[in-house]
C-alpha cells in the first residue's frame, strides 16, 4: 500500500490505490498533494513552478492551501467608565411606584405579605377627597333650589295686594275674581280650589278616589240630586293647544272616549265640550274643557236623570238638578298660578 507524506504538515497518508487524477487533498491541512512522481517539496507545494505567485483572482488557484484560523473565546477587558458618572442598573429606586414590576416582588410592594401574592384592591370604591367633591356639589345643589323656592315664593305676596285691590273695586286681576267668588258662597255647597282656580260643588259623598291619572281631581255625588260633578286639572304649556290635542289630552286622563270637542266658551275661558263615556270617574258625564295659563281645566256633570228608566226619571226634581249644574258652571273661576313651590 503506498504511503505519502504531506509536505505542508508532514502528515502521513496511506492509499489504497493510486488515484487517477494523479492528486490528492490532505484531510489535516487541505493541501492538495500530487502522486505519482517524485514528491514535491512544501515550498514547492504552494508556489508554481514558473515563480508567479497565484492570487484567488487567477485562475488554478488552488483555494486549499488557505490557512484560516480555528475559532475559540476572545478574551473580552471590561468596559470603559463613563466620564459622566453613570452606573448600571443596579435594581428600582426605593420609593419608585413602578419599582413594584420590577424583579421579585417585595413584601411593601406586594401588599404586605412577602409572598409575592399581590393584594387586590377593593373596585368601586372613591377617594375620600372625590367623596367630598361629590356632597359639596350636592349640597350646593340643594341650597340653590332653596334659595330659588324662597325667591319665588317671596314674588307670591302680590296675590294678597290683588285680593285686596278686587275688594276696592277692581275686578280686573285673576286673583281679585277669585276673591269675590269664595266671599259669596250658596249655601249647600263646598268651595273646592285646585291648580288656582275655584268652583263650587254641592255638598255630598266623595267618589271615584285613588285612580292613577296626571289630573289632580275632587268628584262628588250630591246628597240632594245624586248627580255627579267632577272638576280637575293638570299642568299644561303655556302656548295655544290645538282642540284635537286638548280632546286627545283628556281623553287619556278620564281613561275613556271623549265625543264631540266642540269650541265653547264659558265665564270668559276658551276651550271645547263634549261627552265622555265609559270612565272609571263617571261612567257617562258632560265635559267641559279649558286651557287657561298653562293649565289644563275639566268641569264635568252626569245629572242623575240622565240615562235613567223612564220610570226614574218621572220622579227627578229637574228644577233642582238644573239649580245645582247652573251654580257648578257659573262658580268656575281661574286664577293666578299658585306660587312657592320650585317649579310653579
């Protein structure tokens, strides 16, 4: 078996054979090795014959013969000091809020306990100083809406001066019509005052009470005739209303279905008439409809003859029921709006 030394790291190779190319690449060095002569020496290994030294750019160069060096730890010096002072992190500042995020946690950060588990706070509940913010806002609140009661309040003494001014002699203020109707009350009869106005009902058992409704009502069945009166009233916008709306409005509050809506006049107060029916008030009642300074007023009736047997009816004294209907009418007076409370 034949037998050749590289000349580059004087490495012995055994061959099996001899190969056909007529070289061989060491498997130390990389050296390519050329047999089947006499062996070159090592200068003679990397240098052609001609004395041309071949660079990668020529061609044949022969890129084994390259040495690179085998790579292994770079010995690293430290690094070089700031001339400014600084330092490396060296861990959160003591009192940093964020410092909690940082590392492990501590038993300060962490809520007390040191074992990393983080306390949770109570959700929903306010800062004491936002807890103060909102009471002072709420007391302030209240002592605004009692500033401006008392302020409106304070204006309602005018009712007096024209309550006395009507007595004088001049019947031309709301409250001095007011005035001269309460001073001359029938006999028989109750003053009843609702929203600022005033009419007389005849005296009897109150009924219809407790029905849910925006109106604010008195209903009465006379001990002398047994009919029914009813008279209310409910808040209103000062602007004109439309007699369909004023028919319609009404209508939801008696919770039954109101007939006609005619235009009608009565005492100087604008509005309509018609028929109600089928009303937990009064089952079946005239209506009378007004709107007079942002209030809505209902003056109803249901005569006991009304809608009775023939038989009945024979028996009704129509002289009294007429009495009691005329004096109900005629007694309708509307006044100033009441004042001292917050939103009259």
């Amino acid at each position: 078996m034949p037998v050749i030394q590289c000349p580059s790291c004087q490495k012995s190779l055994n061959l099996k054979q001899m190969p056909a190319g007529g070289r061989i690449k060491c498997p130390a060095c990389g050296s390519v090795i050329p047999v089947g002569g006499k062996a070159p020496s090592a200068r003679a290994a990397t240098r052609p014959t001609s004395g041309k030294m071949l660079t990668p750019e020529d061609e044949g160069f022969d890129f084994g013969q390259i040495q690179f060096p085998s790579a292994g730890p770079v010995a690293v010096s430290t690094f070089p000091s700031d001339p400014y002072g600084r330092t490396a992190y060296q861990g959160p500042i003591q009192g940093d809020p964020l410092g909690e995020y940082v590392g492990e946690p501590t038993a300060e950060a962490s809520g007390g306990d040191g074992t990393g588990q983080t306390k949770k706070k109570a959700k929903g509940t306010l800062s004491p100083l936002a807890l103060a913010a909102i009471l002072g806002g709420t007391l302030m609140f209240v002592l605004l809406a009692i500033v401006i009661g008392t302020v409106l309040a304070t204006s309602g003494g005018d009712e007096t001066a024209d309550a006395a001014e009507s007595v004088s002699g001049s019947p031309s203020s709301p409250a001095a019509d007011v005035a001269a109707v309460k001073a001359n009350g029938p006999a028989g009869y109750d003053l009843v005052e609702i929203a600022g106005a005033v009419i007389y009902m005849p005296q009897g058992r109150a009924v219809s009470e407790g029905i849910n409704t925006v109106l604010e009502y008195k209903a009465v069945e006379s001990t002398k005739t047994e009919s029914y009166f009813f008279f209310g009233s409910m808040p209103e916008t000062a602007k004109e209303v439309e007699p369909e709306r004023l028919r319609k409005r009404i209508a939801a509050q008696l919770k039954g279905g109101y007939i006609g809506g005619t235009q009608w006049q009565r005492n100087g107060y604008g509005g309509i008439k018609g028929r109600v029916d089928q009303s937990p008030f009064v089952s079946d009642m005239q209506v009378e409809t007004f709107h007079v300074d942002g209030r809505i007023f209902v003056v109803g009736y249901a005569p006991f003859s009304m809608g009775a047997d023939p038989s009945v009816q024979m028996s009704v004294d129509r002289g009294a029921e007429n009495e009691e209907i005329k004096t109900y009418q005629d007694s309708f007076t509307v006044g100033p709006k009441p004042k001292g409370g917050l939103f009259w």
